[in-house]
C-alpha cells in the first residue's frame, strides 16, 4: 500500500508542475479555505482533477486517486490514513480524486468530515448531488461544476486577443467554428486532428466503466442502443415511452433507468418543457443535449452534419455551465398554438429570458418562423428580454412591440 501511495504522491507532484490554463469559474479563494467539503463535479478528463490540484498548488495536501484499481483493491482505511500522515506529515487539505469509485464513499467522507478534516473532492457522477451527498453529508459541502473548456477558455488558450484587428477577428472565427464542431475536452486541444478518435474512446470507456460496471448492467445491448439514439437525436424531443417503443424495449422503466444511467457520468442532459403545472410538465416530452459536441462528432450515427443543432447544443451546455439547472432554471417551452422555443431561462418565479438559436436569419422564411414563435412565446409568459443566437450575426429587430437581440454564439 505505501507504494500505491508514494506512486500516487508522484503523480500529484508531476501534475503540479504543469503549465495549464486557468479555467474561468465561480472559485474564488473563499471557496477553499471554507471548512466544508469542497466538492468538483463533471465528466471524466474535463479538468477536474487539475483544477483541484491548481487550486492546491500552494498549500500541504495529500492525494488519493480512486481511478488507480491497486488503490481500490488493497484499500485498508486505517493503514491509508496512517500512511498518509507519514507521507504527507502535516497536510492541510486531504485531495481525493474520483472518490465514487470507492464503496459507501460518503459513510468514510462523513467520518473524515466530523473529525476535522478539510478536504477537496472530485466525481464524475451527477447523482453525487442528489442522492448519495444528499443523504449523508447534507448542508457541508459546496459543490462546483467543471465543464469541458467554453469557448472563451478556447479563445484564451489560442491566444485570440479582445481587439478589433482583421487579423484577430479571422482567428476568432477559426477557432469558434473548430469549437463548435469539435467541443472543448482539455487533451484534443493540441491534437485536434484526433479528436474523434480519442472522443469516441473516451465515450465508450465512460459507459462501460460509469454505468455498466457501475450499476451490474446485464442487458448491454438496449443500453448502447438507448445511448447511440440519445446521441443521434440530440437537442430533439423525446418520452421514455416513444423511446421504448422505437427501439423494441419491453419495459418502459428499464429504458427510464437507461436514461438516467446515462446522465449520471455527464453524458446527457434532458430538458424539459416549461409548465406552471407540474405533472404536466413531467408528462411532457423532453430534449435530448450532450455535454460536448465533439461527442456528437465522434459517436453520433448520423453521417450528416447537423450544423444548426450542433449550435443550439452549444448554446445549452453554455447556460448550464453558467449554473442554470435544467428543471429548475432552464427549460425549452411550446405555446399554445404549438410554436417551440428553444431556452426559457428564470430566476425564481419569474421567467428571466427567451432564448432562440438559430444558425441562418438570412432567408425572410426562416427569419419570420423563428421570430414568430419567440414573440408569441413572450407575449404568453409575460417577458420582455428576447434573444436570437446565431451563427454570425448581430442587430437589433422591432417586432410587434418587442425589441430581439440577434447576436453571434461567440458573444452570448
């Protein structure tokens, strides 16, 4: 076990000493000196576990990596403790990386907790928040989300400078429309040409060890299939029933149970349809968002390039890294007369924005279309604050009283 240990203290060390770009969050230096457990959630190699060491740069802090199976095989927690007071004599901040991947995790981080230890956590499972942090560690922890790069993080790591040049606007535009295809996972930065290579790796590494390793999944079969449907039908709407139904699954709360399989690890996102009533807004369909395009790119089936859809999921994953929650702060919404917008976003009780992406206003057809159905959405929910998304462009339109910002994805 010392061995696991001082291996593992070496990939800290070597870790540490990287060059990396600061990531833009809510951190501020608060968030680690507060005693409560500092909890970093995402999906896997998203720059979670380099954002905590970042922020542990500067202070004594001993690791444990919960993804390294020697670890989570010989683990003794009375033998790791007591090592790690010898390897890390004095440590400050206790580092666990990947913690969900050790058995009843919380009823040991409890534990820890109650004796006094300050400690920095990262996970890739989003039930993390809701259930198994919930039960046993609710109101000590202050949880944060670390998404794959955003654009702008993308423009910093290119070196895209704020000013109006020719030169830079040109560089601007190449890395937006690379980022839009290809999505932000920190390793494809320097490697763009294998992005789909390592991506489509990467996705099938997460379904087999996050859920089907994860929750003793026998029926592999229906849940790749549920997955590659999700992925190819991205940002449309769907019911576990009709999923059911399309894919020949006997059993509608299996494939339910499928679905949420497949949010836990981060891989999708379901959005659902903005009601003040709720049961009908659970009987409603749901759309289907993946946490990065370049995903999309790398497992979806479809063989054509769904250019306006990648845009609208782009625009989604960039509100909920934003903190908007979807089902709680975010939502798509249909009117009365069946006209869709894409994003209704609230603050409390009252509807904060309505938010419409559309790749092209050029054709007066699809301009009328998509404008319609944003007003007649704002003139039912009472909101005043429209947006259209685009892919490049940026006006202001008067339209039967309203005033819509048109604006490019790159300055939402």
């Amino acid at each position: 076990m010392k061995n696991i240990l001082l291996a593992q203290r070496e990939e800290r060390n070597r870790l540490m000493l990287q060059p990396y770009l600061q990531r833009q969050t809510r951190f501020n230096q608060d968030y680690l000196k507060s005693p409560y457990i500092k909890l970093i959630m995402g999906p896997r190699r998203a720059g979670k576990s380099v954002f905590a060491l970042l922020m542990l740069r500067d202070e004594n802090c001993a690791y444990l990596n919960f993804d390294d199976a020697a670890l989570l095989s010989k683990w003794d927690e009375d033998l790791v403790m007591h090592l790690l007071d010898e390897i890390y004599p004095g440590y400050k901040y206790l580092l666990l990386d990947e913690v969900q991947n050790l058995p009843q995790w919380d009823l040991w981080v409890s534990k820890l907790y109650r004796n006094g230890f300050n400690m920095v956590i990262t996970g890739s499972n989003a039930n993390m928040l809701s259930s198994e942090m919930a039960t046993v560690l609710t109101g000590r922890y202050i949880p944060l989300e670390i998404l794959p790069f955003s654009l702008w993080e993308m423009f910093a790591f290119n070196q895209v400078k704020n000013e109006e040049s020719e030169e830079q606007n040109s560089k601007a535009r190449l890395v937006a429309d690379d980022y839009l295809r290809n999505g932000g996972f920190p390793e494809t930065l320097n490697s763009r040409n294998l992005v789909k290579n390592y991506l489509g790796t990467l996705y099938d590494s997460i379904i087999w060890k996050d859920i089907v390793q994860r929750h003793k999944v026998r029926n592999t079969s229906d849940l790749n299939n549920v997955a590659n449907y999700l992925i190819s039908n991205f940002c449309n709407p769907f019911t576990a029933n009709s999923l059911a139904l399309e894919l020949g699954i006997s059993s509608v709360a299996t494939t339910r149970k499928f679905c949420e399989y497949l949010h836990e690890p981060y891989l999708f996102y379901y959005l659902p349809r903005f009601n003040n009533k709720l049961k009908l807004m659970k009987k409603a369909a749901q759309k289907i968002y993946v946490v990065d395009n370049g995903f999309i790119q790398s497992s979806a089936l479809n063989l054509s390039e769904n250019i306006g859809r990648l845009l609208e999921n782009l625009v989604f994953v960039e509100l909920v890294r934003r903190g908007y929650e979807t089902g709680k702060t975010l939502f798509y919404y249909r009117s009365r007369n069946d006209k869709e917008i894409d994003f209704v976003t609230r603050t409390g009780n009252k509807v904060e924005q309505l938010i419409q992406v559309c790749y092209d206003l050029s054709s007066p057809k699809t301009a009328n279309r998509e404008v319609d159905a944003l007003i007649d959405c704002a003139e039912e929910l009472h909101c005043d604050n429209l947006i259209i998304v685009t892919y490049n462009e940026h006006r202001i339109m008067e339209v039967r009283g309203f005033n819509i910002k048109v604006i490019p994805f790159y300055q939402i």
